[in-house]
C-alpha cells in the first residue's frame, strides 16, 4: 500500500481503459454534434428552398407586369397598323353571327337561292331577341308609340355591330333583368328619386340620363332624345342625346358585373393581371384626352371621380360609339380615341361573353 506523498503508478491496462472511455464519450459528442448540424443544415435548406421558390414567385409576378407594361407601351406607339386586323376580325365577327343565326354549318356556303331564306332568318333572330328584351322591358305611362319608339332602341343595338348584338343576345339568355324607360324625359326622376353612383355620392334622378343599378339587375333610362348640355374641357357644350346610346352602356355595365362578378369592372376580382392591364388602359386614355379630341362617351367615362367610376364607365364607350355611329365609323372611331381599350374588349371581354352565350 503506498503512503501519502507516493507516487501512483498508473499500469498500461488502466491507462488504456481510460483514453477509451474517453474516446468513446468525444466520440458522443461527435456523433450529437453532427446530427445537429446535419438538423439545422436540412433546416436551413427548406427554408432557403422556401424562400427560393417565394423569390421565384414574386419575380414571376413581377416580371409579367413589366412584360404587360412593355407590350401596352408598343401597343400605344404601333397601334395604326393594326386597323386592318380589327376590321378582319369585325368581319370575322359577323361572319360567325351570320352562320350561327342561320343554323349552318361552318365553312358552309350560303347559295344565291338561299339569301333570302338566310335574311328571313336573321330577321326573325333578331325579332325573337327584340322580343325578349321588350317582355324584360317596362316603360312609364306606356302606349304604342312608345313601344314601337323602344323597340326601335333594341332594334338599333342590336344591328349597330356583331359586338352589341352578342351582348343582348347575352342578355337574352342570361334572364333577370329589368329596364325602365320614361319617354316623356331626358332624366329618371320619374323613375327613382334617389340613387348612388358610381363615385358614392347620393344624386337626385333629375341627374342621371341612365343608371345601372348592377346589385338589382335594373336599368333605368331616360328615354326622350334632344340636345343636352355637356362638359368638356370645363365648357359646355350642346351635344345631341340619342336614348339608345345611353341605354347601350347601361346594358353593356350589367353584362359586365354579370360576366366578371367585380362591381362592373371588366376582369374578375382575383385576375391581377388584367387588373394592371386595365388600370393602364385607362390612365393611358385619361392622359390622351388632354391631347385629342374625344367623343362625348370617353369624357363622361373619365370625368368621374373615383378610380372605380372611370374603370366601371370606361369599358361601356366600345358598345355605346358602336351604336352612336354604327360598325364601320364607331369602330373606326375608337380605334383612333382609345385604341387599347378596343384591343381589351375585342381580346378579353367578347370571347368571355361568346364562351357564355354558347354554354346557355
């Protein structure tokens, strides 16, 4: 046994057992410090696959708007030579209603014996819409002359262009509508007292000449023409008012609440893409007004107030110039004043109404 202040021999066995135990323990704490690592490295790349995929997302977006933006600037600067595509497509248009009212096939030719049958036809499409349009129809103080004279406002949409004859053929199959129309006034007063328009603000009837109420699925028209005082460029000036005309863009702002579902604005509400690409549109078109001269239809639309009335109003000059100046001049018209909001319409809004319109 040895004494204190003797020395303690440790044996090579002894020594052996002790650097083993602790290799083994270093070993464990190798072992733990690697699963950590390789915790916190698996962690840190789904997170960095995360935000990869966020990054990728967001720059997508990102990239599409600048894309969308670059394409309305060239549309802008390049837009005259495009004339002869829309009248090829306007005559495509017609083409395609002339073959589905006459019930022929596609690519079918119509025989010189045939057009008459084929007139006769369209006729009684036409009528059957009118028809229809009429039952949907209610006019203040009511007598022949005055069914005849709104009769004649179905009538003259409805020939005025293929574009706003698809719209009331829409209408026609998308029932629920009802339209008011006093003939003995300019106004609606006698219709309804008060209402809110599109800026929110509360307006007496004597203010509105029509007035979509999309919420209701109602129009209300004044329905005796005339002149009328306009505002333009903060001067007002005697414009003549055709019924029609108003009732048109009425119509055309129900079609568009009931296509798209959006307080009358012309793309869904999760649709962000044609969102920016119409909020474009129209400050593109807002900006050329104090440059061009424009039809009285665009400076109502962009003298509202509101980003949503100017949004809301604006996409119902295409029907509305079509019927104020038939196919060929309203067409030729718009192209000229707002040539990218046609493009939109044509390209966007008429092929959601055709996918309808054939669905029913």
């Amino acid at each position: 046994m040895a004494g204190a202040g003797d020395t303690v021999e440790i044996l090579p066995v002894e020594e052996a057992v002790t650097r083993d135990g602790l290799a083994k323990r270093e070993e464990g704490i190798r072992d733990i410090i690697t699963e950590l690592c390789h915790q916190q490295s698996s962690n840190f790349a789904s997170l960095q696959g995360e935000m990869n995929a966020l990054h990728k997302e967001i720059t997508s977006r990102d990239f599409l708007l600048r894309k969308l933006e670059e394409s309305v600037t060239r549309l802008s600067e390049d837009i005259a030579p495009l004339k002869d595509c829309v009248t090829a497509k306007m005559q495509e248009e017609a083409h395609s209603a002339s073959s589905q009212s006459s019930g022929s096939s596609e690519g079918g030719a119509t025989q010189d014996g045939d057009q008459g049958n084929e007139l006769e036809r369209n006729n009684r499409v036409l009528n059957r819409c009118v028809d229809v349009m009429m039952s949907l129809t209610e006019i203040w103080k009511n007598n022949e002359e005055k069914t005849q004279k709104v009769r004649g406002f179905y009538e003259k949409i409805y020939e005025a262009s293929p574009f706003t004859s698809l719209m009331l053929t829409f209408l026609e199959r998308n029932c629920g509508l009802k339209v008011l129309i006093d003939c003995d006034s300019h106004d609606i007063s006698n219709l309804v007292k008060r209402l809110v328009n599109l800026d929110g603000k509360k307006c007496n009837g004597t203010e509105f000449l029509t007035f979509a109420d999309i919420f209701e699925c109602r129009v209300y028209l004044g329905g005796e023409g005339g002149l009328i005082d306009v505002n333009k460029r903060g001067q007002y000036v005697d414009e003549t008012f055709d019924p029609e005309v108003s009732l048109a863009q009425s119509l055309a702002q129900i079609v568009m609440y009931l296509i798209f579902k959006n307080r009358g604005c012309p793309y869904a509400c999760d649709d962000e893409m044609y969102e920016k690409l119409y909020e474009k549109i129209v400050l593109e078109t807002s900006q050329k007004k104090e440059s061009v001269t424009m039809d009285g239809c665009v400076y109502h639309a962009l003298s509202m107030k509101t980003p949503l009335g100017r949004e809301v109003s604006l996409i119902t000059v295409i029907p509305g110039m079509l019927v104020k100046y038939g196919s060929k001049e309203g067409m030729s018209k718009l192209l000229e004043q707002v040539p990218l909001l046609t493009l939109f319409f044509m390209h966007h809004v008429i092929p959601k109404m055709r996918s309808i319109v054939n669905e029913a």
